[in-house]
C-alpha cells in the first residue's frame, strides 16, 4: 500500500490560496478538515472508497458536528481528491456523490410590530438620533440589507413616488416601496443637515468624513438605540430586514411579492418566513379557537 507523496495537503493549501485565490479564512478552515481527515485515513488514502467517506461522516455527526461543518469538510476533502487525481495521478476521488447531513434549519427571528413601534418611535431631535431613525425605519420599511442601506446615494431614492431603487446581492438592482414613516424619517434627517449647513450631496447616510457609514457603525448604534428604547433584546439590522418579511406576508400571503421586495434568487430563500407566518397563526390558534384550548384554562 502506497503512501500519498509527502506534503501533499500543503500543496493543496497553497494552491488554494495562490490559484483558487481564497480567502484566508477558508484556507484555514480547510486546512482543519483535512487534518480530520489525515488522522483518521493516513495510512490507506489511496485506498478509501465511498464508503470509508461516508463511515466518516456519520462518525463526525455522531460526535456533534452539524450539517454546515460537515457539508464545509466534505467540500474541502472533494477538492483535495480532484487536486490529487489531476496533478497527482491519484486514481480516483471517493468523495463524489457523497451528501452531508441536512443542514439545521434555524427560523430568523423577527419583532413583533408592537416591538418595532417601540424601537422606532422616538421625540429625539440631535443629528445622531434623527440619522439613525432614518436608517432604522427605512430598513424595516424597505427589507435592506445592511450592505443595501449603507451604500444608498440621494439620488436612488424618490420619495414622491415612495420608492427606493436598491442594488443587492449579484448587483442586482430591484426598486422597493417607502413606507410614509420612513419617507418623514428621511425627509427630516436631510431638512436637519440643511440647517446645519451639511447638505446631503451623495450618499444618504454619511460619516463626518462624507463616505458611506460603516455597517459596525450602524450595528452599535442599532444596540444602543436598543437599550434606549427599552426593548430589553439585542436587536441587530437584519432583525428589521426579518421582520418585514415576517409582518408583510402575515398581512397579505403573497410570498412571490416578498420574494421581489427581498431581492432573494429563489422562492427556496424566501419560503423559511412561512415557518415564521406559521407560528404566528398558530399562537392566534392557540390562543382563540375553542377546542384548542387546555381543560385547566377553562
């Protein structure tokens, strides 16, 4: 039985970095299943078979590894074989065909609209507090992405029409209605730095510097404006996006128009709010229908 040429794996990692230009943080990741992998078959690489692949898997989940570490191992060891097989004459890859565990589904978490009224409505009237009730309500109004909002220029938005034109992931660009709060958000945050003689000329939400707020910026701000409200949860800027999604098909059933407003490729991506619409339909159910409710409630 033949041993794999020494120093393979490290060739693979740098062919990762240098060729597939990957981000560190992957090579790194990568470099870490394999290591699960060495230990476990250094001996007889040449020999495994699908099998030995899959008697690994299921190993590693019973030990507590989760559908997206083991779907990340699996890529990783599929790669190194297809490395091996086309620079190495390796004889062939035992990893193809192999599928990791389903993934665990895990519901976004979303405000309820009492809560995002909480978080939104404020008396504040400083620079801060106006800027960052703009950017609250116009995320929760429009469904943004973090990315989305912090790179809105001036002129991507009409507010006489009540529309935003946003460009997303792909660089896809969707146009996306504003709801009347954020239209008045807005309309005072730019009337405030008129009148400080800081005219908005580009983009909508400034640093002092005239560039794009930063997306840190506005997850520390989110978590303070958080604690002055008083919601008592931490609350980050795709909670708003979350809960859109979640208030708008509760109200209208109409999952493709979500889809659109959300900027998601796939009705797939979009389907995990109905989890959401149906806990919220079932908690109405528990809470009203007459046969749903416990003996010791009655």
């Amino acid at each position: 039985m033949n041993k794999l040429e020494a120093g393979s794996v490290d060739e693979y990692l740098i062919y990762l970095e240098k060729e597939r230009r990957l981000s560190p943080l992957t090579v790194t990741s990568y470099a870490r299943d394999l290591k699960l992998l060495i230990r476990e078959f250094s001996e007889c690489l040449n020999d495994l078979t699908p099998h030995d692949i899959r008697r690994l898997v299921s190993g590693l989940h019973a030990k507590g590894l989760g559908g997206k570490t083991l779907s990340r191992a699996l890529s990783a060891w599929r790669g190194y074989f297809s490395f091996l097989v086309e620079r190495k004459h390796h004889k062939h890859n035992p990893c193809l065909g192999i599928r990791p565990p389903k993934k665990e589904k895990r519901l976004p978490k979303a405000l309820s609209p009492d809560e995002v009224n909480k978080l939104l409505e404020t008396k504040e009237t400083n620079e801060g507090a106006m800027r960052d009730q703009a950017m609250f309500e116009l995320c929760y109004s429009s469904g943004l992405r973090l990315a989305e909002l912090v790179s809105i220029r001036l002129q991507e938005l009409d507010l006489n029409d009540g529309t935003i034109r946003v460009t997303g992931k792909g660089s896809k660009t969707r146009v996306v209605p504003v709801g009347q709060k954020a239209i008045s958000a807005i309309h005072r945050w730019i009337t405030l730095r008129h009148g400080l003689d800081k005219p908005i000329q580009n983009i909508l939400f400034p640093n002092k510097n005239g560039n794009p707020i930063s997306p840190r910026t506005i997850q520390h701000r989110l978590s303070q404006w958080t604690k002055k409200q008083g919601l008592g949860q931490n609350v980050h800027p795709h909670m708003l996006r979350h809960s859109f999604a979640s208030h708008l098909l509760q109200s209208s059933g109409d999952l493709r128009a979500v889809q659109e407003m959300l900027g998601h490729a796939s009705i797939s991506t979009t389907q995990v709010y109905t989890h959401l619409d149906w806990q919220h339909l079932a908690k109405i159910y528990d809470q009203t229908h007459p046969r749903a409710k416990r003996k010791n409630d009655s």
